[in-house]
C-alpha cells in the first residue's frame, strides 16, 4: 500500500477554525469522509454512499448533518464530491513520494552497476584495481609495527567528514549506513521543497548535520529511512505553505521542530496495522449492530496477542 494511503496531514489550527460550530455528530462525518476521499480518491456524490461512509442512517444524514458539511465540498468535473484543500495535500504527497521512489531507484542502479564493474574487473593484471584496497603504511606512535592503511580509504571522499561521497557504496544493510547513504541526498531535496536556489546554494556542514540528525531520531521511533525521509519533506513543505510569503528560512535548523512533530503525528507500520485492523473491527462490529470496544481496549489487546 501507498505510504500516502496510510496518513495524512491534519492542521489542526486551520480545522478548528473552519469547523467550530460543528456538533460531535458532524465533525465525525467530515473526518469519515475526508478520509475516504483521501485514500480512494474523489467519492460519488450519492447521498445514500455518503451516508454509508459517515456510517449513518439517511434521516440523520439529509436532515444534520449534510447541511452543514456539504459547503466544505467541491463537485468535480467528473460530477464527484471532492475536498479542495484535501486534493492539493495528496497532490503534493504523491509528488513527494514519487521523488523519493525515484532516488531510491537511482540508488539501487547505481549499487547494482557498482557491483557489475566489480564483476568485470580482472583478478590479476599488472595494476591493481581502483577498487582494490593497497595497504599504505601508516607511522606509529606506540613503537609498535607500523599499521597499513587503505589507500583507497585515505583517498576515497566517503571516508572523510561533510557532504562529499554521497554515491559511495555501501555493503551493510543497517539502520545507520542507510541513514549514512540517505541524508546527503534527502539535504538537497529539504532544500528544494523549501524554495532555495539550487544553483547558487551549496549545502552547509550545519544543515547537513541537521538533515542526518532527523532521520536518526525518526528511524530510532520505528520509521524505515524512507518513511523517514518522507516525513521530512512532508513537514517542511507544511511550514513552507504557511510561509510561502516570507521565502526560505536562513538554515535547515528552521524546521526541526515541525519534523520532530509530523514524526510524532505519523503513524509507524506496526501502528499503521493496529489502526487498519481497528477499523476493520469496528466495521464487523457495527454490521452485527454490536458495540465494538474502546480503542484503548483494543490497543491492549493487540499488545498482548502481539
């Protein structure tokens, strides 16, 4: 499933404001739709489907409820009910993931050509290979015997600190190289979601810094990498829309809070399951007119099968 069909954003200040004089009822039908809308695009503006999504009966639906919602809605050309600010929001989700599915598909090219020049190098030649690691002798310190060192470490930039290396290839598949592989790239797309101009603009040591660091306290919450990095893009585009007036702030620093936030907001795999499988519950629940349990109940039942 789509990363973008598992979440979406909700500006909290911006709903309160547009829906404080909506009753419980009412609120629970317009988040009902908006997530439909969200996860299976624009809904057919059938009042009897509407009242299914809202899961309410037509009476309530026609005579509370679709009057005071139906004003937050658009109808489409296709003849469609659709949420304005809704569609602009997947929009740009999907176009931030589809930028991330690419760079990823980039990295696994590069990694597989890396490994197919490494096939075809000779074993044996006059010369040693580019890649081939010629021990240096190293000056000791201790009067000991002197320690070799990889020429081809002490001369290949992704050894050394700042943003050079970013295409180095890494062999182990952990956390922290993924992370190591990650940020250099994911800097340069902070920088243009956030407006900058690339050309003029090279990535400092600081906001590199604070780009790697994000992504190690987000994975170190349960995310993947690239949901991590997704993240990211995802909250700086959010701070960038309020503030699209003002231009780019002066350093990355700027959005720390609004991806430590959005990180907190973003359900993890695990919880994404629990949340998928909750309301699957709650719809067999209701079907058989039973009352489901409470979420808190259902979490720590969960935890315990789990």
């Amino acid at each position: 499933m789509s990363k973008t069909k598992t979440w979406m954003p909700l500006y909290i200040g911006d709903y309160l404001a547009d829906t404080a004089g909506l009753s419980t009822l009412q609120h629970g039908a317009y988040i009902l739709l908006m997530m439909d809308i969200w996860r299976n695009g624009p809904a057919p503006n059938n009042p009897h489907r509407l009242a299914r999504i809202a899961k309410m009966d037509m009476a309530t639906w026609e005579g509370e409820v679709w009057p005071e919602l139906s004003h937050f809605f658009i109808v489409n050309d296709d003849g469609l009910l659709d949420q304005k600010r809704l569609r602009a929001e997947k929009n740009k989700a999907e176009e931030v993931s589809a930028r991330l599915a690419k760079a990823a598909q980039e990295r696994e090219q590069r990694k597989r050509a890396r490994r197919e020049n490494k096939k075809e190098q000779p074993e044996n030649g006059p010369f040693p290979a580019d890649n081939v690691s010629t021990p240096v002798p190293r000056p000791c310190h201790d009067g000991g015997t002197p320690v070799a060192q990889s020429q081809s470490q002490s001369h290949n930039p992704s050894f050394q600190s700042g943003l050079a290396g970013a295409d180095a290839p890494h062999d182990a598949d952990n956390v922290e190289l993924t992370i190591d592989t990650a940020w250099r790239p994911l800097v340069r797309q902070v920088q243009d979601v956030a407006g900058y101009d690339l050309a003029r603009l090279m990535p400092s040591a600081a906001d590199g810094g604070e780009v790697r660091q994000w992504l190690a306290d987000i994975t170190a919450k349960g995310h993947s990498v690239q949901g991590a990095s997704e993240i990211i893009l995802m909250a700086v585009s959010g701070v960038m829309e309020r503030r699209r007036e003002q231009g780019p702030p002066n350093t990355l620093r700027y959005f720390r809070n609004a991806a430590a936030e959005m990180a907190e907001a973003t359900p993890t795999r695990a919880a994404a399951r629990m949340e998928a499988a909750y309301l699957e519950y709650t719809k067999v629940e209701m079907r058989h007119k039973r009352r489901p349990k409470s979420w808190t109940a259902f979490q720590q039942e969960w935890s315990s099968v789990a």
